[in-house]
C-alpha cells in the first residue's frame, strides 16, 4: 500500500466509505452493502482492530474495524493507491545514474559515504495511467552494493528524479539537478541518458547567479547564526559551498559548469579540516560572490535556458517510451 493520506483516529461524524473488496453480511430488510456505500462514524471502539460503528444513511449500523474503511474525502486517493501497480522497480528503468559529492570532485576523506544521483524514464503505459510514477525516490543502501565505486564500508544514498521533474528543475537552475548532468563520473548511462548530456548546455543560463549563489550564501548565513549559538558549522557543508560558488563562475566565465575546481583543491581540503577557519571561508564566499556577479557582466551564457532543445529532447525520451511497450 502506498501510504493511505489518511488520520490515524476518525471522529465522531467522519463520513467513511468501504474499502474495496469489503463484503459485509446485513440483516433481513436491508441490502448488502457494497465498496463505496457512504456511512457516518458514531462511536469509537477500543479492540486491537480499532474498530468503529458506523450508521448508513438508510440506518444500518455496524461495527467495522479501521482496516476496512476510507474516509471519504480520500477516496480518490486510496483507491487509485489500493489499484496502482504493486512492487513495481522504478530502479530498473534508470537512463542515468551518476556519483555525486566529495568522491566524485576529488575531495575524498576515509570514511565518506556515497552519493548518487539518477534519472529514470518510466514505461509508457505507466505514465499515462492514472497511478502516476512517483517524482522522487530515495533509497539508502550499503556502499558496496554499487560496485566499482562502493568503498565496501558506509552508506549509498540515492535520488532518482522521474524525467520530466529532473528537467524541470534542471531549466529552473537547481544546483543539484544541473550537477548530475556534469558529474565527471558516470555509474550507468544508456541512450536516452546519453542524449540528455548531449544537450546538458541547454540548460545553462544567467538563471544560476540567482540559485547558486542564492543557496550557498542562505547557508552560510544560517551557519553563520548557528555558530553565535555556540553550534559549530559543518566544514564538509561549507566546502560543498564553496565547490558551488567556484563551480557557478566557471560556468560563466566559459559556458561550462566545471565540479572538481583543481585549481583550489588545496584550499577546498584545508576548510574540510578545519584548517581554514568559518570566518575565512565565509569571507572567501563573500569574494567569490562578488567575482560571480562581475562575470555575468561578460558572460557568453542566455538569459533563458534553450527550452525548446529541452523540450524536444523530452518528447523523444518519452516517444522511446512508448516503442519499449509497443514491443512488449
């Protein structure tokens, strides 16, 4: 079951409708009643099924546990949910799958979990049915399970964007969509994926000023009041941060978003340690967005991302779609 939007205890007056595939016996002088025969709750009973009675609208009263009823605002929802395709390996139809964070942009530390980013493009048939796949999926699992690139030890998160949300945000210059499409390290890539990072500078635009720097300065701020809290600022975020910001004016000095900044490894490895302090590292944050600003001034990149290259390129990942279960 996916998840019933449902509250826990239902209140006296809750309209309630039987669940699919409830049958319930009535007595002499009242019909059977059937899945989506509409009752009001009138009392709560305290059994281990959390049982209610219930009065119908033609005055049948019974006592039905919790499992066999849906509240009737929710209906739509909990019978699609009930209905949808079970079990269904969303992970088995990813176009691209990417390594992301310090492993990826060769600042490794002993110890460091994985971080992986993915892209999937669901079957025809489930798009177009009412059960709609879901937008975001995240997983943990052990690092090892993905070789070559587990380390054996630790964690593996994954998130996996269904196409469309993935090149939505991707238009809209979200940093951590944009930087699966420049990740220097592909895990899994078939045409589909392949054709995305074909056209990836189609989503490049003056829009990440705004989201790049936008994100990374909201967090130093916060991490700035934290530390008069007397918290200390995560220096693994920080040089996230900073990565962002350096990463962010390469794409508008040359077109293209660069992750791994070697020219500033060792300045990038020395806030990771703690060698550079907070007050620097925000100091340096401050320069870099400053230095950010003065490159829009010549930069080469569009006001607006290509959404017609984009577009297109959609309409043809899903056009792929629809052959797979044409072939079936």
């Amino acid at each position: 079951m996916n998840g019933m939007r449902e509250v826990a205890r239902l209140l006296p007056g809750t309209q309630v409708v039987l669940r699919s595939g409830v049958r319930i016996p009535v007595e002499s002088g009242y019909p059977r009643r059937k899945p989506g025969y509409i009752g009001e709750v009138t009392q709560l009973i305290d059994d281990v099924d959390e049982s209610y009675v219930i009065r119908f609208s033609d005055g049948f009263v019974a006592t039905l546990p919790r499992r066999a009823l849906v509240v009737r605002r929710t209906l739509m929802t909990a019978e699609l949910d009930m209905l949808a395709p079970e079990q269904v390996d969303w992970h088995a139809y990813v176009m691209l799958r990417v390594l992301v964070g310090p492993k990826a942009y060769g600042l490794d530390e002993q110890g460091t979990d994985d971080a992986i980013r993915s892209i999937y493009l669901p079957p025809a048939d489930l798009h177009w049915s009412l059960y709609k796949p879901p937008e975001q999926i995240e997983t943990q699992r052990p690092s090892g399970s993905l070789p070559p690139f587990g380390n054996g030890a630790g964690m593996t998160e994954e998130i996996c964007w269904e196409i469309e949300k993935f090149v939505r945000q991707g238009l809209a210059a979200y940093p951590s969509v944009l930087e699966v499409m420049w990740s220097p390290v592909i895990i899994q890539a078939n045409e589909v994926g392949r054709a995305l990072l074909d056209i990836r500078e189609a989503f490049l635009s003056k829009q990440i000023y705004g989201t790049f720097t936008g994100y990374a300065m909201s967090q130093f701020r916060k991490m700035g009041r934290a530390r008069e809290r007397g918290e200390d600022p995560r220096a693994r975020h920080a040089t996230q941060l900073i990565r962002l910001l350096l990463a962010g004016i390469s794409a508008a000095r040359t077109g293209d978003l660069h992750l791994l900044a070697h020219e500033h490894q060792t300045e990038l490895l020395a806030i990771r340690s703690g060698r550079m302090s907070f007050d620097e590292t925000y100091a340096w944050a401050i320069t870099l967005q400053r230095q950010f600003e003065a490159a829009l001034v010549s930069t080469a990149l569009p006001d607006l991302p290509d959404y017609e290259t984009v577009n297109a390129f959609l309409v043809r990942a899903r056009s792929a779609a629809v052959i797979q279960v044409a072939a079936r």
